[in-house]
C-alpha cells in the first residue's frame, strides 16, 4: 500500500485514540509522517492507571499479535526500527505474557531484522511502569521511559516533534494500535462503517461495579445505549441481585458520572459528548442506588490527592483542599454557603490552571455529580444556611452549572 496510504487509510477509518482522549489517530499520524527528522519512535501506552479499566490488559493477554502488528506497521509507515511498550508496572504476568509473544514473532521473523524479507527492521521493548498513574500522560510516560522522574513536560514542543530522547514520538493507545491492523485489512471506510460516523470502529467497554456479568465486551460504536450496555443479556445482564441503578462513572476516575436519566444515551464519542458525558477510557462502573454519591467523590478525591505528582500548585494543593471540603459536606453543620462557594472556586481553578490533563479532569466527576444530584453535595450545608435564614434557591444559585 504503501506508507502514505496507510496514514489515508487511518484517517479515513476516524479511529478516535481509545487512551482517554479521543483524538483522532489519523491527524497525529499525518502529523508525524510531516516531520522530516530521523529516527522516529513508535511508543505504546499500556499504562492502563484509569481505575475501571482493563481492557489493554485483555488485549495484550488474548490477541497480543494484534498489538505487535500494529506497532509493526506504525515502523515501517514512519521508518522506524525502534518500538515501546510501556506497561502498567502491577502488570507482571501481563508483561511476561507479552515478552513470550514478542519472542514467538521473532521466531516467525515478524519481529527483528528483514521482517518477511521486507527489509525492514522493526523490534520492541518493554518497559514498566512503577505504579504512578500520571505515568499514563504521554510526556510523563516518555520521560520515565527515558529514566528520568515520571512527571508531565511542557507542551509545546509537542511529542511528535521532540518526543523520546528529543526524536518524534508516535504515542497511541493499546486499542488504537491494535485496531490498525483491521484498518489495514478492511479499509478505513469499512472500518468507519462499522461503527459511528464519527467514530469508527468499535470499542472495548470495561462494565464493572454491581452489574451481574462484569467484563470486557467489544460493541460497535453507536450500536448500544448506556442502557442496553448494563441491561442486555448478552452484555452487562442488568444488576446484581434486581437492584436499581444510582449513577454510571465512565471513562475512569477522569470522567464524568451519569445519572439514571441518561442511560438512553448513544454510547459514541460525538453522543456521549452532547450529555455531556465521556467514552474516556472505556471504563463503566456501575453503582447501584444504595451508594452514597458524597463517599463516591470521596473515594475519587483520595485517589487524586495520592496520585497528583506534586509539580503544580492547584493540583498539588486543591486536591486535598477539595478532599476536606467534602469531608466537611458530609457532615451537617460544618459546611455553608461559602463552602460551596469556595469548592466551586476551586474546580474551576484547578480545571483551568493545573499543569496537566490529571489536575485539570480531577473534578470533572464532582461537577457533573453537583450538577446531576445537587441535593447529595449540598444537603449539609443547606440546612445550615437555612437556619441562617438563606433559601435553598440562593443556596444552589452559586455554581455557574
Ligand atoms: C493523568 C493521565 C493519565 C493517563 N493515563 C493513560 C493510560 O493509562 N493509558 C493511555 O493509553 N492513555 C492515558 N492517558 C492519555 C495519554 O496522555 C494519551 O492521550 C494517549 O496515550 C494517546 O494515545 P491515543 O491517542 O491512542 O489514545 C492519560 C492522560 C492523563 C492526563
Ligand atoms: S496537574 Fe500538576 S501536580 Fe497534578 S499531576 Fe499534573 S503536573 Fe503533577
């Protein structure tokens, strides 16, 4: 085919990146291919930190030779010898498991020198993580690759021009990777048409929580609602013991939540967008509606404070600052009206300010829970404002929802 029409082919398919970001693969590669500076890295993202999500570790378990070709054949369209894996380190057995699959290709020659006689050179190497979550940035990801702290860089320039060791980076996703071979075979209209027109493909989505049959399930975009992905027999079987549902989190600790009200929405990209809602990671945790909303961002909160790298000031400090405000939410008569005034603040701060994609996501689950369930977040500290003589109206009136 032939290194361009491959990079035609990945953007025809408008194969969004299924890291997180949804940016679309076929803009970075022709990206890259612009780029006239050798040699170039392929890097894979199999970091896989977003809690509710497990679907890089299927993957590179069941079909790892989907992953390799992929790689394989980002190498030989950016004339690259040299290919990454950086695996989550909780991910022993996962790593093991994929070296041996590494070795069998070698053997078949699809790896290593003159693959299939191509005269191309293409090996990989994998490298783990140590257990930190921002480690799954990209520029944090390249820098720990390099042996260096694994904490976010300054974009621009951005990685494909100066990525590993300052040379252009591809850095995608497991499933991206893994889709290209498909692509390949297919074409990129046939893949585009087997999912959403916006989107193409399908998508792994990671069911979790009180459903009764968590797993991965590979669904068409655009095929299923949110509903039918918790309810439908062959997928999430509904929830454990007849129980109703409270709220879906999607797209990791990162996303947002959904209330019950959504759960007719599309699951596609450019559908979930318009509810305001995220495909993310791929990671749907189902809470039934015994869990309490205010422990749930809580439990979110935690995870950010342990996880933030230190480096900026709204992540580093408003994370714990978020963390105590709902602590004080959750008891009644220690938050009032400015409390809520002041944690909205903060979100917007953090959001806008932080120096990353962890900071600034942090509080998208709050501020789509605030807006979904009001009376969860702010039942505390109203009845403390109403006896202040403030109403309920004038307490929810701060927050710019
Ligand atoms: C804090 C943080 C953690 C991330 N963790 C991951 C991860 O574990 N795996 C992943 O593929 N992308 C992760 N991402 C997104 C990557 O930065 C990047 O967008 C992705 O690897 C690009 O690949 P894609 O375009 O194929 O999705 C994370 C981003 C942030 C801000
Ligand atoms: S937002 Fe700032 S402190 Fe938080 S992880 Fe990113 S760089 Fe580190």
């Amino acid at each position: 085919m032939g290194a361009r029409k491959v990079v035609e082919e990945v953007r025809d398919a408008k194969l969004l990146g299924r890291g997180g970001a949804a940016y679309p693969a076929g803009s970075k590669w022709e990206h890259l291919m612009d780029i006239g500076a050798f040699p170039k890295h392929i890097v894979c993202n199999a970091d896989e930190g977003e809690p509710g999500t497990f679907k890089d570790r299927f993957i590179m378990e069941r079909v790892p030779f989907r992953l390799i070709e992929g790689m394989t054949i980002a190498g030989l369209v950016f004339g690259s010898s040299t290919g990454f894996v950086y695996v989550r380190g909780e991910y022993r057995s996962v790593q093991r498991g994929f070296m041996r699959a590494m070795e069998s290709a070698r053997f078949l020659n699809l790896l290593g020198r003159d693959i299939m006689g191509s005269g191309l050179d293409f090996d990989i190497a994998v490298v783990s993580g140590a257990g930190a979550y921002v480690c799954g940035e990209n520029s944090a990801l390249l820098n720990s690759t390099q042996g260096l702290a694994g904490r976010p860089r300054i974009k621009p320039p951005h990685l494909a021009e100066v990525g590993l060791f300052g040379a252009p980076t591809l850095v995608n996703n497991v499933e991206t990777f893994a889709n290209v071979p498909s692509i390949v075979t297919m074409g990129g209209t046939a893949f585009l048409e087997a999912g959403h027109p916006d989107s193409g493909g399908t998508k792994l989505v990671c069911l979790s929580g009180h459903v009764a049959r968590p797993g991965v399930y590979e669904v068409p975009l655009g095929s299923v609602t949110l509903r039918e992905a918790v309810f439908s027999p062959e997928l999430g079987g509904g929830l454990r013991d007849g129980a109703r549902v409270g709220f879906l989190h999607l797209g990791g600790q990162s996303g947002p939540l959904a209330p019950p009200e959504l759960l007719d929405t599309v699951y596609s990209y450019s559908d979930l967008r318009k509810a305001g809602l995220s495909v993310g990671s791929g990671a749907v945790v189902v809470a039934d509606d015994t869990v309490n909303v205010l422990d749930y961002l809580m439990s979110v909160a935690r995870f950010f404070v342990r996880e933030s790298c230190g480096k900026c000031t709204p992540c580093r400090t408003g994370n714990p600052a978020v963390l105590k405000i709902l602590q004080d939410l959750s008891v009644p008569g220690l938050a009032d009206r400015r409390t809520l005034e002041k944690l909205w603040a903060l979100a917007d701060v953090m959001t806008q300010c932080s120096f990353c994609g962890l900071g600034r996501t942090a509080t998208v689950a709050l501020k789509s829970a605030w807006k979904a369930f009001p009376e969860e977040i702010e039942r505390n500290a109203i009845r403390l404002s109403q006896k202040d003589g403030a109403s309920r109206r004038e307490v929810s009136a701060f927050p710019s929802f």
